[in-house]
C-alpha cells in the first residue's frame, strides 16, 4: 500500500450519493399537470429559503402569456395553521400537489391522512370526503364508471358507482389464467415478497364499452426456483421460490391468447389468431405499446413478433366478431429494433398509430438503415409515404394532431456538430413535408406536450450544462423561459463537471461519444485510475446525456454508477456506448448481432481508454479497471478476460455470463436461436485461464433476473482452473444490487485496494436509506 484514503473522503462520497443529492438541484425537474383544454397548467417550483429549500406553485396561461402563484400562499398558509392547530411557512405547505376544481375557484389536496377544499375566493379550508380511490392494483375505465381487476385467475368487473363486482371469466386455472402478467418479467419473486399486485393485463376501449384482454399460458414453461436463506421473518427456516421463466432454446414460452369482452352484450369474443409470444411484458403493457384500440372502439391491432425478432406481423381484429386479418408484415436479416420509448427497460414502446380520419397507419421502420416513419393504407396495408429519411434517427412517436395534419416525435443525429445521441422535438406533415425543428437549442430535450397540441414545455440539459426548462408555441416559437435550474448545493458537495468526449472505435472510422467524470482535486501533474462505467448488453443506450445528479426523476437513480462518489476518492470515470448499441443506424446497432461474446462493443472500449489518455494526460491507462451490473456484470467478467493486460480489476456484479441459461426473449433476439457453436461464443467460462488481475463476482440471492446460478457458473469454472477470485452473495437482493450500501462500500474499497493502491478506512458504514430488493 503506498497511501491511505481518509474517512472524510468517503464522507464526500456518500454525500454525493444519487438519495443524497435528489435535493441537491433546484427547479432540475418540472413536472407540469395540464388543466383543462386550453393549454394551461400548473406545477412546482423550488425556492431557496436561507440554506433550506421551500416551494412555490405556479400557474401558466400560455394564451396570456403569464406566470404567477397558483394561490395566495400567505392565505393558504394562515387558514391551515388555523384549521390544524399548527404552523406552515408558506413556502412549506404541507402537500406536493393539488387539483383545481369548481371552475379553478377552489383547490383540492391531501395533508396526511385528511383531504381538505379551499375555496380561493375566501381562503376557508374544509374537510372534505374524496371520491373513492381505485385500488392500483385496478384498472379504471376511460368514463370512470368501472375497473377490472384480476383475482384467483379471473378477471373481475366492478362498477365504481355501487361496488358491484361482476365475473368477467370463471374457468381460469394456475398458469392459465386471465389478465395476468408473465412471470418471466423479471420481478416476480420481488413482487410476491413484497406484496406488490399489479393491474390486469387488458386494455379499455375508447368508449369503455370494450376490454381487450388476454388467457396467458404458462402452464408448460419451465420452473426456475431461489432459495432463501434468509427469510425476512428470520425465525422461519430457508424458502423456496419458484416462477416461469423460459430459457434460450426452450420448447415453451408464455403464449397469450387474446380475448375481447363486451359489456353491453356480456359475451368473451376470442380473436381468431394464434397465441402471441411474451417476453418480459404482457404485450397489452401501455408503456409497451404493442396493442391499440382504434379511437371509434371497432378495431384492435396487435403486433405478432416472431421468436426470433426477424420477423413483425401488424394483425388487425374486428372486435365484432373476433376474424382477425394480417395488415402488414417486416422481415430483416438482423434483429428487428423497436424499443425506442421506454429506454431503460428490455422491451419499449413502438412508434405506431391507427389514423381513423384517412383510414392510415403510421408504422416506425429501419428498412433503409436508419429508424423512420411510413405510412400505410389502413385497408390494403400497401406503403403511401415515407414520411421522413435522411441519416438520423426518429426517437419518439408523441402525437399526432390528425385535424391539422402534424405529427409531433424527437429525434437525433439530423443537426450537424452535435452528439448524435441528443434528442430534439420535431414536427412533420402528414405527407412528410415541412419537417421542422421546435427545440433548437443543443441538449436533451424532455417534452411535454399540451393536450391540445397548442403549446409544449421544454426542459433541455446536457451532461455539462444544467436545465433549463422553457414554454413553447407548437411551432417552436418562445413564450416563456420558465426555470433555470439552480446547481449551487450540488457543487458545494464538490460534484465535478463530467467532459463529454469523441472518439474513433476499434475499427479507427467511426465515431463514439461519452463523457468523463474528472477526480476532485485534480492535479494535473497527477496520474489517476481509470474506471470503466460498463454495460453490455445491446438494448440501450449507457451514456447519459442530460444533466445528470440523482434526481433528475424525481427518484434517487445514479445513471453514472456513482462516478461522483469514485471521483471524491482519485478515480476518473468513463462511461461510453460502442457499436452494437442502438439508436445510431442500423448498421451500427447490427454489429451486435451473433456477437454477444462482443458486449455491445467492448473492443471500443480498449481503443477509447489509449485516445482518453492521449486526450486527458492526466490519465493512467496502465491502471483501468472495470464495473457493471446484469449486461454490466457479464462485460466486465468479459474484460478482464478477454484483454487481461488492460483490465487490470473487475467488478462484475449478476452477470449474465452465459446467455443459454438467461431468458430467451433475450438471448434469441440478439445472439439469435440456438445454435450450441453460436452460443459456446458467448460463455464467460470458457476464458476463465486468461485471468490475471483481481475480480470480484457478486449477486443476490434472491435474484429472479438473473439467477444466481450464472455466478455460481461462474465461481466453479474459477474454481476448476485454479484461479484467485473474490465472490459476494447478498442475501434477500434482487437484481438491483447496485442500491445496496454495503456493496457500494465494498466496492469504493475493492478499487481503493487493488487499482489505488491504497487503504480504505476500515469498515466505513454508509447509511442505508432501505430500498426493497
């Protein structure tokens, strides 16, 4: 050891923790809540208050082009001191949102346990009793007068009005059941632990007159279990767990046979077409979007995706009668690529809408290379337009105002000099003319976009640059600068600045983009570790791209791998998306195909860390290591492994190491179907002989993601080759190992250790703020 780490540096570590700086931003994060159809809305602002942080709420009339207080806060203060026998700062009510009602001449909110009304004319708050709540784990309809929900492998109707319950189904059965959510989605066991009941899997018509829903066939799939060792009722001996999860080349898959029930008539219309295959969602998840009701509630339209994700089928059903047709079909040679909504997640939304007016579809496609909009005849599914081309990529599908012809999406890569990974809003004529940019400013853009298409908030940042959040016309005209967020208490902690950098990849022609958080302290006659923020897998896109501090969601969620708090302890972090990753053309994503064993461009990675150190001298590239969870854990055991003379200590933590015993939705859609050559590519444990410096292996007991068996693989193959490892079992974690305490400790200490070289104070204790699994 040449050097100690001082107790106060871990104290700046864990300041800068994502749940310790949530707080940390002011105005980062505003949420607006639209009022009615003309574009107005509320939300929430933060104000400073001395060196503690009060709030306002603010109403926005875009048509008037104002901004003042929601309501008098002073009054509002008074009259709740004097209802509650206590006393709020007016800045410090006692809630975080509110509704209008009665023509916006009261407010409605909830302070604890009691829902009070305040009329704004006089300021006098009464009790009053809310509208019954709906169980979240129902699902209301549109009207408001009913919800479904599922119980004993039934799906079950209640009318809100009276509480009546009516069976919608009585013959379902375990594992065959209605309404239910495949147990392959990854938190099955977390669910039952933590008693977290979901809604049905089932759509509401329009008109609310209509339930699509699905029969989920899981009875033949195989059964994986888990072992609980310690129970959290610890006088309870070990627990078995059991759940459906397919593997990569099994015979049987959740299939969901979807049904249609009418209300009026009381009939279950089954849709005349072969069951669907599910992966980790049910294919009626919203976030999903992979089914839709037509808005006259006569039509439904699923997508059929193949097995192998070389193939989509878009079917239509007549709701009348259940006859299903084949609108339109997709074949590529690769892995078809439609998660472009919901980034952090192994299935997203598809960019897809039923036009009733013109009878059209508007279908998202990579079939020139790069990801665009068609449209098609709703009748003859044969092609009218494309709707945009070029080298650049359509993100987001927001909406489509069919009135007046616009459709409303981000997209990135179409403005020059820019990281071709920044989303602007945009809009296009139905016909593809005039294509114009509404955010011009560079950044991420996050949109919200009034019910009425009229107006838009914008609240833009880069991973350097803080967020600023806007009011727009929609067509990108300015009305309003809204907040610029205050980052003052954040850089009191000593946040460092992340440098967003270019470089060329392995094959020395194309260009990658990522960022690097710098050391505290920097002395620049100093060389620092490098550690490589990693992930994987193909699906995503690793590399933030907006200001990024933990709270950027409102949830305390570090999308950098705490790079903040190894950068309090003399590490440089860089985190980078090579090829094999999407949302570049199809070209670039393609490099990932059959090539798992290639971690989403891992190769890149060993070529950016010599063009860092040239970059940054301040860099030592004779002491990387690596880490990552999941895809994360799987490349950084890959690392270390494959190229053991730059790697010099990994972290691998619930790694997929062998993608034959990970979900099949997965393996097969990237490596492809199984092929036993194909996939003995893939497997971490045929390099085990190749290392040379120092990994750390952990995972959860209690993962039903990846199951703990890939690591203890993993630990046998070690063990077999003879070789020095270290190994971390967690028990009652799930697959988010990476908000436990104890194991970011035991990491800051495995790079201190073995990369520093030097001492960790011993057993340093971060303060856990319990998040389950």
């Amino acid at each position: 050891m040449t050097t100690a780490i001082t107790y106060e540096q871990y104290q700046r570590a864990e300041s800068l923790l994502a749940w310790n700086t949530v707080k940390d931003v002011l105005n980062g994060n505003i949420s607006p809540q639209w009022v009615g159809n003309e574009g107005c809305f509320w939300y929430r602002r933060d104000v400073r208050l001395g060196n503690e942080c009060g709030k306002q709420f603010i109403f926005v009339n875009p048509s008037k082009k104002s901004k003042e207080p929601a309501f008098d806060h002073v009054k509002l203060a008074n009259a709740l001191s004097n209802a509650l026998k206590h006393e709020y700062h007016p800045n410090h009510l006692p809630f975080e949102s509110f509704s209008y009602v009665d023509n916006q001449q009261a407010i409605q909110f909830q302070v604890d346990e009691t829902h009070w009304i305040c009329h704004l004319d006089t300021y006098e708050c009464r009790k009053t009793n809310p509208s019954k709540e709906i169980p979240p784990y129902e699902l209301p309809s549109p009207d408001g007068k009913w919800s479904i929900f599922v119980e004993e492998h039934n799906l079950f109707l209640r009318c809100l009005q009276t509480d009546k319950v009516i069976p919608l189904t009585l013959d379902g059965k375990p594992y065959y059941d209605y309404g239910t959510h495949p147990e392959a989605r990854t938190s099955a066991v977390f669910d039952r632990l933590y008693n977290e009941k979901l809604p049905p899997a089932a759509l509401w018509s329009p008109d609310s007159k209509k339930i699509l829903s699905h029969r989920l066939d899981q009875r033949k799939v195989r059964q994986m279990h888990l072992l609980q060792s310690v129970p959290l009722d610890e006088t309870q001996a070990p627990i078995i767990h059991s759940y459906r999860f397919p593997l990569v080349g099994d015979k049987h898959l959740p299939l969901a046979e979807f049904v249609i029930f009418d209300l009026e008539k009381g009939t279950m219309i089954p849709v005349q077409a072969k069951p669907v295959i599910t992966g980790i969602m049910s294919p009626l998840t919203p976030s999903l979007q992979t089914a839709y009701w037509s808005d006259d509630s006569h039509l439904v339209y699923f997508i059929d995706m193949a097995r192998d994700y070389r193939s989509v089928r878009l079917l239509v059903v007549d709701t009348a009668t259940g006859k299903t047709r084949t609108l339109l079909e997709e074949k590529s040679k690769s892995f078809l690529f439609t998660d472009l909504y919901n980034l952090a997640s192994l299935a997203g939304g598809m960019n897809i809408r039923w036009l009733c007016k013109s009878n059209s579809l508007l279908w998202h496609s990579e079939r020139d290379g790069w990801s665009h909009l068609y449209l098609f005849d709703g009748q003859t599914g044969k092609l009218k337009k494309q709707i945009t081309s070029g080298s650049w990529v359509v993100r987001r599908l927001l909406a489509i105002d069919e009135e007046k012809g616009w459709i409303y999406f981000t997209g990135s890569g179409r403005e020059a000099g820019r990281d071709p990974y920044l989303q602007h809003l945009y809009r296009v004529r139905l016909d593809g003319t005039e294509l114009t940019l509404l955010t011009p400013e560079e950044g991420e853009h996050e949109i919200s976009l009034s019910p009425n298409h009229q107006f838009f908030i914008d609240t833009f940042s880069c991973i350097d640059k803080p967020p600023k959040t806007v009011l727009r016309r929609n067509d990108g005209s300015l009305i309003l600068e809204l907040e610029q967020a205050d980052i003052a208490p954040l850089l009191d902690k000593g946040y460092q600045i992340p440098k967003r950098f270019t470089v060329k990849a392995a094959d020395g022609i194309t260009d990658l983009y990522g960022i690097l958080v710098p050391p505290a302290q920097l002395n620049r006659e100093n060389k620092y570790p490098i550690l490589d923020y990693f992930y994987g897998g193909p699906q995503l896109a690793h590399t933030p791209k907006q200001f990024t501090w933990g709270g950027e969601y409102n949830a305390p969620v570090d999308f950098t791998g705490c790079a903040q708090a190894f950068a309090q302890l003399g590490f440089a972090v860089m985190i980078m998306d090579g090829r094999g990753t999407p949302f570049r053309s199809k070209a670039f994503h393609d490099y990932s195909d059959g090539r798992l064993e290639k971690a989403a461009g891992l190769e890149d990675h060993v070529a950016a860390i010599a063009q860092l150190a040239q970059q940054f001298p301040f860099l030592d590239p004779n002491r990387v290591g690596i880490y990552g969870e999941s895809g994360g854990g799987y490349g950084a055991a890959r690392a270390i492994l494959t190229y053991p003379d730059v790697y010099k200590v990994a972290i691998a933590g619930c790694g997929n190491h062998d993608q034959r015993y990970y979900l099949a939705s997965w393996g097969e859609r990237f490596q492809g179907l199984f092929d036993p050559e194909l996939y003995q590519k893939q497997d971490n444990t045929t390099l085990v002989a190749n290392l040379k410096g120092k990994l750390l292996l952990v995972t959860g007991d209690m993962d039903d993601n990846v199951h703990p068996a890939l690591t203890m693989r993993m630990v046998h193959a070690l063990m077999e080759a003879n070789k020095d490892f270290d190994l971390m079992i967690i028990p009652n974690r799930h697959h988010g190992i990476g908000a436990d305490a104890y194991f970011i400790r035991r990491r800051w200490d495995y790079f201190v250790e073995h990369l520093l070289g030097a001492k960790p104070p011993k057993e340093y204790l971060i303060q856990d703020p319990k998040f389950p699994g």
